[in-house]
C-alpha cells in the first residue's frame, strides 16, 4: 500500500470515527446501545452483501441498519476492516471472522482468514481445519488442509486428538485416497486400529467396512501373517479374512513369477501414489550419451519414461533438487564440456536453461546446501579443478566460492547440518581417499579423516546422522565395498556392501532406505538397481533401470501432490487393451493388469 491509499483510508476512517458524513448506523438488536455508525459506500466497496442491502434492500431514508446472528465484536471488526482492509486474526476470534466474511460475502478477509489457518496448519489441528473448510465450502482451504492431512497421517494418528473422534466416513474417504502418502500399508491398518480401538466396544463392528481400504497386496507378508491374522475380529469377519487370503495368493503370485500384479478396480491391488519419486537423468548407454529421463514408483517397483527429454544430451553431470525443481548442471555431450545448466518444472512438465557456471565441467560433484547449490570440481577438458562455483536460484547466478585443498573430479558430495562435504575423486593421476568440509558461514574447506580406500566415481550419502561411501573405482576394479563416516568418532569404519560393484552410478535415499543405480561395472553400462534398508541391514535388488547407463545422476522430488503423472498412474496411457476387453496387459512392462471379472 502506497502513502496516497494509506492516507485516504486513514482519512476515511477517521471521518467514521468523528461520525462525519456518515449516511447510515449498523444496529445489533440482540445487543442494546450497540450503534456503528457507518459511509455505505465503504462497506459496499468490500462486501456483496452490503453492496446489495444497500442497492434494493434498504430504504436511503432509514438510516439504522439492523444486522442479526454476529456479535458486535466481529461486526465492530468487520467495518473495521472495510475502512482499513486490515483485520487482527487470532485463534480466539478466526471462526467468527471467517463465518461473517462467509455470510456478508467479504471475499478480502475471507482470504486473510484462509491464509491465517494455513499458517496455523499442523498435524494437531488439520483434521479440524479440513472440516470447517468443508463446512463453508472453502475450496482453497479444503484442497491444501486435506492434501496435509494425505501427507502426514502417520503423525496424525500418533499425534492428534482430532484422529480418535473422527466420523467413520471422513476416515474411510482418506484412507481410500490415492494420493494418501504412507510408506506401507502396515500404515492404514495402524490408522483403523487406533481409531477402532478408541472406543472398541461402539467402533469393532466397523473394522470390516475400514479394512476394505488397506491395498493389502501391497502389504509385507510378514505385517499380514503376524499382525493382522491375529486381530480377533478380523478373523470373525469372513469378507476380511477372504480379502487376506487373495491378497497372499497375489503376493505368492510375485514371489514366483516376479510379475508386478495390480487393478485399478480391485482396492487390494490398486497401487497408491508414492510419497516421493526418483528420478534418474541422462548418462552414458550403450547407444551413447543420452537425454532421456526415468522416474521409479517405489509402491510397484518400476520405471517410466514419462518425463520430456531433456533439450541436450548429458553424460557425468550434476543433478539437484532444490525447492523440489530438479537442477541438471555441466557435464558432457560427447563433443562438448559443458557449463550450461537446467531446470525441469514437475508442474509445468517442461526445462528451461539457467545461468551457465564460469566453467566448464564434466565429472562434476553438486549438492544443495540451504537455499543454494555448490558444483565442486570437475574436467574442463584440459585440467581438473580444485574450484567451488555457487548458484543462487533467486538471482539466478553462479559465483566462485573458495575452492578445495585438491583438485578433483568423479567426487562425492553430499550435505549434512548446512555444511558441504566431498570424497575422493580423481586429481588426473590417482584415485583419492581424501575427505575435506565446507562450512558456507565462513568460506572455509577442513580436511577431515580419509576414507579406507581410494573411490573414483564415487557416491556419497548422508543417511541417518552417517555419510556413507558407496562404490567407485580404486585404480584396479570397481568396488562394491561401502564405508561410513561417524561423525562423533570422527573415522570411517565398514557398511554393508553391495551385491554389484560399481563406479559412476546415481544414488539416492527414499523413505529411509538407499538407492543406488546404474552405472559401470567393469564390463557394461549397467542396469540394475539396488536398495539398503537399515531395518534388517541389508542390500536387495529391485527392478532395473529401462535401459543401462553410467555417467548418471539422480534426485528424489518429495510428492506435493503433482507428481502422480511420473508413476504408475501417469503411464497408463502407454499400457493397451487386449482383444478380450478384460485384461490389460504389456510384456515389455512386465506389468499385469485383472478386473474385477478376473479376480472373481
């Protein structure tokens, strides 16, 4: 607001306070002696309501206006607010504001109202703020308090008073959204049990019409056998136990013939939305280098090409994401070293070129520390860098920060507690054990215990309160060895290995468990995809990548609700129907589709 508008308004409301002018009174009949004296102009410039009381329903001669149901404090601050438009929202008084800019349809302090609540939006109080939006058809505010509620549930039901006093049929609706964000469905059935056994004796005859809507094909057997075939009630209940046993025929069904078995019509096998997606960016195949993009669904292990290519081809580049945009920085074309940088926008399904780094780099290290992304090192065709250029998103510019202890390229970067670190690499003549730390707050590189082996091409994770080195090359082979700094000790000390040694691949965690993908093995440009989950400290192989590359990188997008067209449910147009009508089926998907007339 400009001094011009603030001086009239303030003018305007002072008149209103000196009664100067003022062509009407707001009466409130079920308080005596409350009078507001008022311009109606004023108040018809805010509100429809008034707008139209004034226009057709009110005689200009009869100056008291009688208003019933809103109590003078909200009416004193709703002429407040058409003088000033300006309100003092809190949590005493945000209903009753609301329901009055509701009811005299004054759409400006509906939307402070609306961001008000968003603001004050948490795991406590979403479930309450999802249904006043549905009370007053509040869409902007229904549609994010409902898509919170999708995504926290696990900590809903944990955390909130609102989730054990839920209506049956509002709890049902979420637990049988797609979009509903839970790492297993041992989730949902934990959600039905909370709530069931909050008051049992009223809610256990409920369990059978709740149960329908855990996917339980898409449950550990383990959860099924041991947690929920031991639920009494369940097992009283012949529909439950019947949908229990065709989902273990189904999962018995994957395990021998390692067919992905899902409908979109049988709840049981309908695949929910991940709650993230990685997404693996260009590299090196067997054809060459490449500009094709491939996202993974976790909820039915598969890629998709689905994601436009990227406008150039890129082999040993740098992928970030960074306010879930995914940044793709430098790298090579197989002709060119490259500083050019892009951006893909998930929303808008398209990449824009960025600003370019000062150089040129090919076997680039990126990683995002806050609001920025750093690029160490790297291959300008003719040396190798020791330089740490630094891009700032808002200004769209990459400036030099003060560059490492060793020139590097094929490093690992990652981040932990806003500070930037890196392993390894190669200087152009050896393989390197070397660990060095960048604290932005000062502009200084420490260097820091080295690693027990020499890793070119090298992965570096931090994953929960450890950076772990995955991979590389140490001069002779490529390893499938991995090691992990402690940061209380100070030292590396052993991982897990992998099942398949590897340099040059792409890495990420999603849902508490690492990825790692691709890359070159020794022989060929690999395709195989392997995850570690801390739960039983182990590798295992999941599906493979649609075609092998090395020299590629990755980054995992957190779903806020728009990336269901890079899953499964984004590449159903690509599945056809087979002359019965019944099936869907695709072999080179290996993905096998039942109606209901299937599954009787």
């Amino acid at each position: 607001m400009d001094l011009v508008d603030y001086d009239f308004i303030t003018e305007l409301n002072e008149l209103r306070r000196s009664k100067v002018f003022c062509d009407a009174v707001i009466t409130i009949p079920e308080e005596i002696n409350v009078r507001f004296p008022i311009h109606r102009v004023v108040l018809a410039s805010c509100s429809q309501y008034f707008r139209s009381l004034f226009k057709y329903g009110n005689d200009e001669t009869n100056k008291e206006i009688r208003i019933s149901g809103v109590s003078s404090k909200t009416m004193k601050q709703i002429i407040d607010y058409g003088y000033l438009r300006t309100a003092d929202i809190n949590e005493d008084n945000f209903e009753d504001l609301f329901a009055a800019a509701d009811r005299f349809h004054i759409f400006g302090l509906l939307k402070e109202c609306t961001e008000f609540l968003l603001q004050q939006l948490c795991v406590e109080n979403c479930l309450g703020i999802l249904k006043f939006a549905r009370f007053y058809s509040c869409e902007v505010l229904k549609m994010k308090a409902l898509k919170y509620v999708l995504s926290y549930l696990g900590e809903i039901v944990k955390n909130s008073q609102e989730f054990v006093v839920m209506d049956i049929f509002e709890l049902k609706d979420i637990l049988e959204d797609d979009e509903l964000l839970v790492k297993d469905e041992s989730e949902v059935y934990l959600a039905i049990q909370r709530w069931v056994d909050f008051s049992y004796v009223s809610r256990r005859n409920q369990y059978e019409t709740l149960f329908q809507a855990v996917r339980l094909a898409f449950c550990k057997r383990e959860f099924i056998t041991n947690v929920i075939e031991k639920n009494k009630t369940i097992r009283k209940s012949k529909k439950s136990m019947a949908a229990i046993e065709k989902a273990k025929q189904f999962l018995d069904l994957q395990d021998t013939t390692k067919t992905i078995v899902v409908s979109l019509d049988d709840p049981l096998l309908r695949p929910r939305v991940p709650s993230s997606v990685i997404f693996t960016i260009g590299g090196w195949s067997s054809e060459g280098v490449v500009n094709t993009v491939e996202t993974y669904d976790k909820n039915v292990d598969h890629w998709y090409s689905i994601v436009p290519p990227m406008n150039s081809k890129r082999s040993y580049h740098g992928t970030v994401n960074l306010n879930n945009l995914i940044y793709v920085i430098g790298g090579f074309d197989s002709l060119r070293y490259l500083n050019s940088v892009l951006c893909f926008d998930p929303n808008k399904r398209a990449w824009q070129e960025k600003g370019p780094m000062h150089l040129a780099r090919c076997y680039v290290s990126t990683c995002a520390v806050e609001d920025f992304i750093y690029a160490c090192g790297g291959f300008d065709g003719r040396q190798r860098h020791n330089s740490v250029e630094r891009y700032d998103n808002k200004r769209n510019q990459w400036s030099l920060v003060q560059p490492m202890w060793h020139n590097r390229s094929d490093a690992g970067t990652a981040c932990y507690e806003n500070k930037l670190y890196v392993v390894g690499g190669f200087d152009g003549l050896t393989c390197l054990d070397s660990t060095e730390v960048y604290n932005p707050l000062t502009d200084q590189w420490t260097l820091l215990e080295k690693m027990n082996i020499p890793r070119s091409g090298v992965a570096l994770i931090s994953f929960n309160h450890f950076l772990i080195a995955l991979g590389g090359y140490d001069g002779g082979s490529r390893l499938a060895t991995a090691e992990q700094y402690d940061f209380r000790r100070q030292a590396w000390g052993d991982f897990e290995n992998m099942h398949v040694g590897r340099s040059n691949f792409a890495a990420a965690v999603l849902d508490g468990q690492i990825y790692v993908i691709g890359g070159y093995d020794g022989a060929t440009t690999s395709d195989a995809v392997e995850v570690y989950d801390p739960a039983d400290n182990m590798w295992r192989r999941v599906k493979g990548l649609i075609a092998g590359r090395s020299a590629v990188s990755a980054c995992v997008l957190l779903n806020e609700g728009t990336l269901r067209d890079y899953t499964f449910y984004g590449a159903q147009s690509l599945l056809s129907l087979d002359d019965s009508g019944d099936k869907v089926y695709n072999p080179a998907e290996n993905l096998y589709l039942m109606n209901r007339k299937d599954l009787a």
